[in-house]
C-alpha cells in the first residue's frame, strides 16, 4: 500500500511527464481519389509536411488516397459537409456546379505550360472561389498533366474525327468530340486498352505518360503533339473546419495555399506524364506536331465550346467577354 509520500511522488512525477509531453498535433483529414504512391499522392504528402512545418508542427494532414472517403464526383460534398477537413476536387466531375470554371477545360483554353497555366487559373479563379464555392474554404486551383489526342489512326484535322470514337477526358471534351462528329465513349482509363483493343473507341484524350502507364501504348501508336487541353482542380478546405482555427494557424494554412503550391501539388506528376512523349517517340510512334493552317482548323473547330459556355455566364448574369480576358491577363501576368 502506497504512503503519503509516494502517491505524492508519483503525481509529481506524472505531472512532469504530462508536461515534458509534446502536444497532440491537430489532424486535418484530406482525402483523394488517386492510388497511394502516386505521383500525386506524393505531391499531397509534401503539402501536408509544409503546412505541418508552417504551424510548428500543431497541424498535419492524414490524407486518405484512392477515395477511400467517397467517390471522385463526392468530394466537394465531402468537404462541404465536413466528412472530411480537406479534398482534392476535380471540377468537371461535377458538372454545373462551377460554371466559371469549366472555362478552364475547354479546348486550347490554356495553350502555355502546365506552370504557367497553373499560377494563372489559381489567380483567375481566386477572384470567383467565393462566388461559386460559398460553402467552402478555397485554397487554390490549379491545372493537371497537358493532355493530347491519341489513336489507332492518324488525325491532323478535326474533319479527321468525324465518325469515330473517342474516349474523352472531361465533359467538355466529350462534348468537342461530338462537334467533330465523332462519339464519346465513356469508361475509366483503366478499361481505355479494353476498349481500343475491342474497337469500341479508335481514339482517346489523356496526359502523355498515362498512355504507357495504363498499357496502352500498343493500341494508340498516332499523337498530336499540341496540347489540346487541361483539366481544372484544386484543394478546398471545410469552412467551419478553417474558421475555427486561431489566426495563427489560419495563416498557416493560408501559407500552403497560394500559387507557389498550385504549381508544387501535382509538380512530380506532370513531370511523369510529360515525359511520356519522349517515351512513346523512343518506340517509334508518330508524333504530329500541327501545322499553322492545321492548329487554325482546330481553334475554329473548338469555338462551339465557347459558345455554349459564353451562352451559360450570359444566362447567369455574368460577363462572359470579360471573364475569359481576365484568364487571358493573368496568363500574360503568369508568363
């Protein structure tokens, strides 16, 4: 039976060892539909180290990859509603939902490197976050890998893919491709070779390196080398999860929200897909670089997205003119 003295001992002692005890860091949950290991995956971890060293080590991020929280088209919601603090949110999968911004995923929107294009749409967009996400903290936007057009034939003109089918990367391009005269052909990129092999699609839109990474690289041996798009995404945080953060851990986070991370987030990514044209080069695929006369017929073929998308800010009470130069200033800015 313990005495007096060594129940006071041990309190005492319990109390030094309560205190030399480093405080629990606070977990921000951030989820993403991406395997674990990606390249992107790694860029996310990186984010999380700098907001960790930003706080001094009182915030880190547990991130959840693979969409493991809910499905890719979720992750707004998931965020909104505080199932998770953070998420990684592809636009286009929730079409309508951020009509500014699917200006960023219209064909040739961004014709300049992933960089540039990325510090661009985080300051454009920066300016209507607030408009079209209100019930979100925004944390910056930016672009993915430049994607191209790959196929079981070769394509220099956009009459070239009337009749086709062609598996799109978004919304908006799925739409081009029926302006073209071709059909979109849905299915996830990981059935893409399935797909070609079979003849349901003859061609596909994806970033350079995914061509040989998904083991379709045998099946699309024609590309055009121009960039015919890029997909907008971006971090958004949960707003009461920011909020009641103290002032100096807000700033914290805002320090990993600017457009230095919109290039870093998805950095090693973009470099793996890049340099997936040398790659596709070094086994002897045709790579089409467009002619002035050719790259023209393409501008021409894409200015219908434009004109739905104009149709849809006038509709909404926006300015679409001004809008578009505004992704144009900050491009200029950018560069």
């Amino acid at each position: 039976m313990l005495n007096n003295l060594s129940i006071r001992a041990t309190t005492a002692l319990g109390l030094i060892l309560v205190c030399a005890s480093p405080a629990l860091a606070d977990s921000l949950r951030f989820s993403h539909f991406l395997p674990p290991g990606h390249y992107f995956d790694n860029d996310v971890h990186a984010w999380g180290d700098a907001l960790a060293e930003a706080s001094g080590g009182a915030l880190d991020v547990q991130v959840f990859p693979a969409g493991q929280m809910g499905a890719p088209a979720d992750h707004y919601a998931m965020v909104r509603d505080g199932i998770v603090d953070a998420a990684w949110v592809n636009f286009g999968y929730t079409p309508g939902a951020f009509p500014i911004a699917d200006l960023i995923d219209l064909p040739y929107s961004l014709e300049v490197p992933r960089d540039v294009a990325s510090v661009a749409v985080n300051e454009w967009y920066g300016q209507y976050a607030a408009q079209e996400m209100p019930d979100v903290h925004f944390c910056l936007a930016h672009v993915g890998a430049p994607g191209a057009l790959h196929s079981a034939q070769p394509i220099a003109l956009p009459s070239d893919v009337a009749g086709l089918q062609v598996r799109p990367g978004s919304g908006a391009l799925a739409r081009f491709i029926a302006d073209l005269g071709g059909s979109a052909v849905q299915v996830p990129a990981t059935e893409a070779r399935q797909a070609i092999e079979r003849g349901v699609a003859n061609a596909i839109t994806f970033p350079w390196g995914s061509i040989d990474f998904f083991g379709i690289t045998d099946a699309v041996p024609y590309h055009i080398a121009d960039t015919l798009y890029y997909v907008g995404a971006g971090i958004v945080i949960n707003k009461a999860r920011y909020d009641a953060l103290s002032p100096e851990m807000q700033a914290a986070v805002d320090s990993v929200c600017n457009s230095e991370w919109a290039v870093n987030v998805g950095a090693s990514w973009v470099e793996f897909e890049n340099a997936g044209m040398q790659v596709l080069a070094d086994k002897g695929h045709t790579i089409h670089e467009l002619t002035p006369e050719e790259l023209a017929a393409w501008h021409e073929a894409a200015q219908p997205s434009y004109d739905r998308w104009a149709a849809a800010m006038t509709e909404a009470g926006l300015d679409p003119v001004a809008i578009r130069a505004e992704l144009e200033a900050a491009v200029e800015a950018a560069q």
